[in-house]
C-alpha cells in the first residue's frame, strides 16, 4: 500500500474492468484516501464515469471511493475510437 500511495503518477488500465469484491474495495478506498490531493491518479477504461459507482457495488464503499475520485478531477472523454480496430487487431 505504501508503494501505491507513494508514486507520483499512479496509472490505472482497464478500470473496472471486473468488478471489485469486498477486500480489493476497502484496499481501494484506502489507497485513493492516500493518494488524495497529494498525488495524481489516471484511471484508463471503456466505461462512462456515470456508470463508475453501480460497478463499484453502489454501497458505501462505493460512495466512499468515488468521493476522493470526483473532487479535484480532470476529465477527458476520448470518444468512441478504437485504435484496435484501426489496426484491424480487435
């Protein structure tokens, strides 16, 4: 957890990608408290940022952990293009 908390730059790919269980959403939440306004944290995924908590189980966790994600944020939408079909890859 120190290491996690400690870098800079925290990238995060495939963000919810599978959705977290209990233990990795309190891991989660207290990494992200960490992390919060002392660090940056990149959050790579195909989801919209409206279905974030419902994949997050919606619960209090949930609450919790997009609360620290949400404040202080930067967003940037990157439409529907996908470099994989581009390339004939997908």
């Amino acid at each position: 957890m120190k290491k996690y908390g400690a870098y800079t730059l925290l990238v995060i790919d495939e963000w919810l990608l599978d959705r977290p269980g209990g233990d990795f959403l309190r891991m989660l939440l207290e990494l992200m408290e960490r992390r919060y306004g002392a660090s940056s944290t990149v959050f790579c995924t195909q989801y919209q940022k409206k279905d974030w908590h419902q994949r997050l189980g919606s619960g209090v966790h949930a609450d919790a952990i997009m609360d620290r994600i949400i404040h202080n944020t930067t967003w940037f939408e990157t439409g529907t293009y996908n470099m994989r079909e581009q390339l004939n890859l997908a």
